[in-house]
C-alpha cells in the first residue's frame, strides 16, 4: 500500500513538472529571464527524478534469485540516491552558475515583461496541487510525526523524495517570482540573478538532505521501534521464554529481516525446540507483516551471567 501511494504521487508529481517545464522554458525563450531558465532546469530535473523513482520501484519488484537470494527491494535507494545527485547537480549546480553568470552580465527584462510573471503564477498551482496529492497520500503512513520526523524515518523513500522536490519547487517559484518581480519594478537584472541563486542554494540544501537520509537507509536501517517492540513481545510465548538477542534489518522498504537467539526450556526435546520456532514465527509474521525472512536460534541463558555464553552471541 504504501508504494502504490508513493507510485501515484510520483505519477502526479511527474505530470505537473512535465508541463511546467515546457511552459516555464518557453517563457524564459521570450523573456532571458536566468530565474525562469534556472527553473526550467529544475522541473525538467524533478520529471528526470520522478522517472528513475518510477524505474527502481519497477526494478525493486522483481523475484530474489541466486544472486541476490534476499531480492531487489533495495534497488528503490539506490535510485532514490542517485535523484539526489541529480538534484545537486542539474538542479542546484546549474542554477548557481546561471545566477553567477546572470551577475557577471545583468540586464532588464525588456520584452514579454509580464510573461513570467504569468507562468511563475500559473506554475504555483500545478506544483500546489502536485504537493497536495503528495501529503495526501503520505497522512496515513505519517500518523502523528512530525513532517521531519516522518522524511527522517521513513523506510520507503519515494514519498519524502516528493515532499521535499515539491515543497521546494514551491519554495523556488516565490524566489523566482521575487527576483523576476523586482527586476520588473527596478529595471535590474541583479535581482534576477539573486533569484536564481536562492534557488540553486535550495536545491543543493534539499539533495544534501536527501543524500543522507537515503545513505542511512542504503547502509541498512533497523525496523522501527514500535516494530521492534511489537517482534519481541511476539517472539516470547509458548516454548520460547524469552528474548536474548535480537537483531532487524530493512531489506527493502516493505521487508524486514529479524534475527533472534530465544530462550527455550533446557529439557525441551528437538520436536519442541522444532514447534516453538514454527510458532514464534508466525506470531511475529502476524504482529510484524513485513517481517518476511525470519532467523531464530535456540538457546540457553547463562546461568551466571542470565544471558547467552560469549561463543553464543550473535555476531
């Protein structure tokens, strides 16, 4: 559920941005306005971003193999890495050398003056209504979080990816439409460049951001903690006493390794070690449904110390 929610805010985000870079680069062929050509670049940036997160959440779906016997999900950050880089480079890097380029050599706006101040204004209620489906579609899976705490936390990157390149769209049409507004009104190109700049400085700021809460989740993420909490106490029931170790892992935004030593009676017999493994299992598939690959190792607490013996930790 949750990547058909990013799929369709990536597909309304994707659509939005193909129009607005058209119609923004032929205002910026009427008026050399560097403000609207910094932000054509960017939306045609946002439409490359959303193509290759449509790509890696296709690639992500495809059937673990022998090579990769834990499958492809993670496929979706690397993807999801590399519209970062792509952010910072054709998206900020650009816009900075356009606004420094706009400042060696600024000049009015001296013809179709109102043009972009159309377009800039028609733009805002693509990217608004682009935005609107993204937060729509993340609400449920946020739940009471914060905005920050759910783009730092969240296991499934399409949807912060969206957030961030439509809220900082937004961001980037208010110093365009400021800096076009002011070289208008003062007749210098300055304003223009100083536009442009804010914007190439606001992309580069949300790659940056990107960039490291996609490293975070390419290192490898543990579940959360609710999650966490929810597979321990599912783990302990009949034939298992308790938890000594337990270890998670992201193998893709919607699977989860766990892996656990338990504590089980020391005069159970195999079949009884055998049943309550089977039935720690499907309690944490049933409290944890992303919880796919499941590893459990019996043991017995050390007397002295009351956890399992050094040769026995989980490494």
């Amino acid at each position: 559920m949750a990547h058909e929610g990013g799929t369709k805010a990536i597909v309304a985000a994707l659509a939005a941005n193909l129009g607005i870079a058209v119609t923004k680069f032929v205002a910026y062929l009427l008026t050399q306005s560097s403000s609207m050509l910094a932000e054509s670049v960017h939306s045609l940036a946002d439409s490359g971003n959303q193509l290759l997160l449509l790509v890696g959440g296709r690639r992500a779906r495809r059937a673990a193999d022998e090579r990769h016997p834990f499958g492809y999900g993670r496929e979706r950050y690397v993807y999801a890495f590399v519209v970062s880089i792509v952010l910072f480079s054709l998206g900020g890097l650009f816009a900075l050398y356009e606004a420094w380029h706009k400042w060696q050599d600024p000049h009015p706006i001296d013809s179709w003056r109102w043009v972009a101040i159309v377009v800039l204004l028609a733009a805002m209620v693509m990217e608004g209504l682009s935005f609107r489906t993204a937060v729509r579609e993340a609400n449920p899976l946020r739940g009471s979080r914060s905005w920050v705490e759910f783009i730092r936390r969240a296991k499934a990157p399409e949807l912060p990816v969206v957030l961030l390149e439509d809220f900082g769209a937004l961001i980037g049409l208010v110093l365009a439409l400021a800096g076009v507004s002011m070289t208008l009104v003062t007749g210098d190109g300055r304003w223009d460049a100083a536009g442009t700049a804010g914007i190439g400085v606001l992309l580069v700021a949300i790659a940056v951001v990107l960039a490291l809460e996609i490293t975070s989740l390419l290192l490898g993420e543990s579940a959360t903690e609710e999650d966490v909490d929810a597979i321990e106490a599912a783990l302990v029931g009949e034939g298992v006493r308790s938890v000594i170790h337990l270890r998670t892992l992201h193998l893709g935004p919607e699977e989860l390794l766990v892996a656990a030593k338990i504590e089980i009676s020391p005069t159970a017999s195999a079949a009884q070690i055998a049943e309550a493994i089977d039935g720690a299992e499907q309690r944490v598939r049933a409290a944890v449904p992303i919880a796919r690959v499941i590893y459990l190792e019996p043991d017995l607490r050390h007397p002295a110390t009351g956890s399992a013996g050094p040769a026995e930790v989980i490494g």
